[in-house]
C-alpha cells in the first residue's frame, strides 16, 4: 500500500496548484465580495487547461483519469476558494455523473460533452420546502404525457439555482410511496415553465449562487429521462462520488487555513517572541495538522477503493462526515490562533470559517452520514418513520 504519489498526479496537482493560485486568487476576492458565480470565460478557460470532466471517460470529453485525480485538482482550487473550485466540483463528481453512468447514451452524449468543453453548467435540484433529509418525501411530479413527461413541482437550495444551464431533478416519476416512485429528469433552463425565485443569501458560498427552481406544467422530452421511478438507489450511489467532493472542500478549507495559521504565528510577535515559540499554540498546530491529514486519508482510500466508479456509501459517509466536522474545528483553532486579524474580513480566514460550515448541511447532514455509517455496519438501513 503505497500513500504517495505518482510523479503523474504531483504534475497534476502541482500543474492545478499553480494555476490556481496564480490565475484565481484575485478573481476568488472579487467572487466573494461580490456575491457572483464564476464567468463563463473562466469555465472555458478551465476547460482549455483540461480541469473539467477529469475522471470522465474520454468518450465523453473527459480525460478519463480515476477519481482520485479529480478530488487532488479540486483540493487546490478549493483552497483558493470554493467558488471558484464550484465548476470543476460540479464537472467532477456533481449530478452531470449520474447522467454519465445511468442515463441512456444519447442523452450522456448530448450532456456530458458540453459539461467537460465548459460549454454547460450543469445543477442537481433535490431538495424541497418540505424534503431536505427526508427526501424521499418530495413532491416534485413528473405525469407521462406521450412523448414527454409534464413537471410540477419546487425546489429548494439549489446550488447554481437560476445560474446553472440545466438540471438534474429528483422527482416522483410514479404513485408508488417513498423511494419507490423516485426517479430523475434532465431539465433545461430555457424550458417553457421553468422559473426562479429570489437569489439566496446565505452564510458562506458565496459566488456559488443557489435559488428556488418551480416547475408549472414544464414538458420534458422522454429522451431526457436519467433513471425511471425506483431509480433511487442509483441516484444515491453517484450521490456517494459527491460526497467525497463535499469532503474535499472541506480538506481544502481546512488546509488553507493551516496554511495561513502556521505563517502568520510565525511572523506574529508577543511578549518579544513568535508566537510558535508558544507550547500552546504548537499544540493548537499539531491538533490541526494531524485532522488534515486524517481527513486527506479518509477521502483518498474513499476514491481509490472506488477507482474510477462510484465509491461505497460507507467510505464516502466516513470521508464526508469527518471532514464535515473536521473542517470547523480546524477554521475556528485557525481564527483563535490570528485573534483579531482572524475575525477581520481583510484577511480572509473569518471566510473560511463561514464556507466549512456549509459543507456539514449541504449534501446530507453530519448526523444523517453518522446514520449511514452505522446502517453500514450492521448491514441494514434504519427506518426513520417508526
């Protein structure tokens, strides 16, 4: 078992770090304070350099690398930032790979190109007013109606609601109760009944825009079905790859702000010394460092136990549920440690700390990956309605 590695992935990762901290440091400032998502021009130019799609198969416009690839170019652009890492997120292991692995192939091959050419944003609309954890509870509809399928319906905290080109949407696709009926429909923005509620403003992720999406008798092509009713399961088995992208940022937030703690107690003075002259801080360094890395370990052996598929629901729930909690712990020692220049906007680490907080609810929350890590371990989900 070898942890290092190849001369290969540190070209990659060395290739990625130094675009993105010298191509995308400032544009992140402007991201931030501005509330905007990444442009267009960014995302071909992401393209150009081969960022998107990097574990899609080359059929489809990727380079066809392993997942692990994918997570190691994510983690330094998420260092920079979040946002500016949202697209090769997205490309990488977001809804555009469920429509890879479990659509029919003339959808995958109208869709997923364009994602990796930077041409298509691609968004996952899953959660509801009323279905977030318990999202088998949506009540997104999609009726048959000939050649196409009728949609109503309404989502919430969409990340890239109203920005993003198209949609992967959960949706009831049949009467039959809970995850039974649940299938997936590809959904264009441009689609006659599709409209968008006000730009949220939340805590951190910002540059990553989320809205409300509504669905008013929206008719989708049956060409654009992704999994029918009863495709539940499939869909939660790409979520699994999502989830180690979600445990990515939180490494990347997470070292950033290691990073930047570890120079700034090394140039900071009290009492006539640096201040990692401190036992106490050394020690706040060492407990930092040692969660990093943990967490690194955990969301590697996730990617590379998976290869280039979809990793288990037990590695990826390990992974993120981990970071989740990791990721604040180390941001917040990261702001104590700067004191008043953590908690100032100038100097960005009061960001980081907003941004890691985000990951633990988004994409399943800390407690819910807790509960799939035990259902995984006696071999048997756990039945929340009783």
């Amino acid at each position: 078992m070898d942890f290092r590695l190849t001369d290969d992935q540190q070209r990659l990762r060395d290739t990625a770090r130094a675009f993105a901290t010298g191509e995308m440091t400032e544009v992140a400032k402007r991201l931030e304070a501005e509330d905007e998502a990444l442009p267009k021009e960014w995302i071909k130019r992401y393209a150009e350099m081969g960022f998107l799609g990097i574990n899609v198969a080359e059929q489809y416009g990727g380079l066809g690398l392993g997942n692990l690839e994918a997570l190691i170019v994510l983690e330094e652009f998420a260092k920079v930032s979040p946002a500016v890492a949202f697209p090769i997120f997205e490309s990488a292991v977001g809804p555009v790979r469920a429509v890879e692995h479990f659509a029919g192939s003339a959808l995958a091959k109208r869709v997923v190109p364009q994602v990796c050419s930077g041409d298509l944003v691609c968004a996952v609309a899953m959660s509801e007013p009323d279905a977030g954890t318990a999202l088998t509870d949506l009540k997104t509809k999609a009726v048959e109606d000939g050649d196409h399928f009728v949609l109503n319906g309404q989502k919430r905290w969409c990340s890239g609601g109203g920005h993003a080109d198209a949609y992967v949407v959960y949706t009831k696709l049949s009467d039959a109760p809970g995850a039974k009926g649940i299938g997936a429909l590809y959904v264009e923005k441009g689609m006659a009944g599709v409209s968008f509620g006000e730009r949220e403003r939340l805590m951190g992720f910002r540059g990553i825009p989320s809205a409300d999406i509504f669905f008013d008798d929206v008719r989708v092509p049956k060409d654009n079905l992704i999994v029918p009713a009863g495709g539940f399961r499939q869909l939660m088995e790409a979520f699994d790859l999502e989830r180690c992208g979600n445990a990515t940022m939180c490494l990347a937030i997470a070292q950033a702000a290691l990073d930047q703690a570890l120079a700034y107690v090394q140039e900071r003075k009290a009492f006539g010394k640096a201040l990692v002259e401190f036992q106490a801080v050394q020690m706040k360094l060492a407990e930092m460092a040692m969660r990093v890395e943990a967490s690194r370990l955990l969301i590697w052996r996730a990617a590379k136990n998976a290869e280039d598929g979809l990793p288990s629901v037990l590695d990826s729930s390990l992974a993120k549920c981990f970071a989740n909690e990791m990721v604040r712990d180390v941001a917040g020692a990261g702001l104590q440690v700067m004191g008043a220049y953590g908690y100032a906007k100038e100097y960005g680490m009061e960001q980081k700390l907003r941004d890691a907080w985000g990951w633990g609810i988004a994409g399943g929350a800390i407690d819910i990956q807790k509960t799939n890590i035990a259902a995984a371990l006696v071999g048997r989900r756990f039945d929340q309605r009783r």
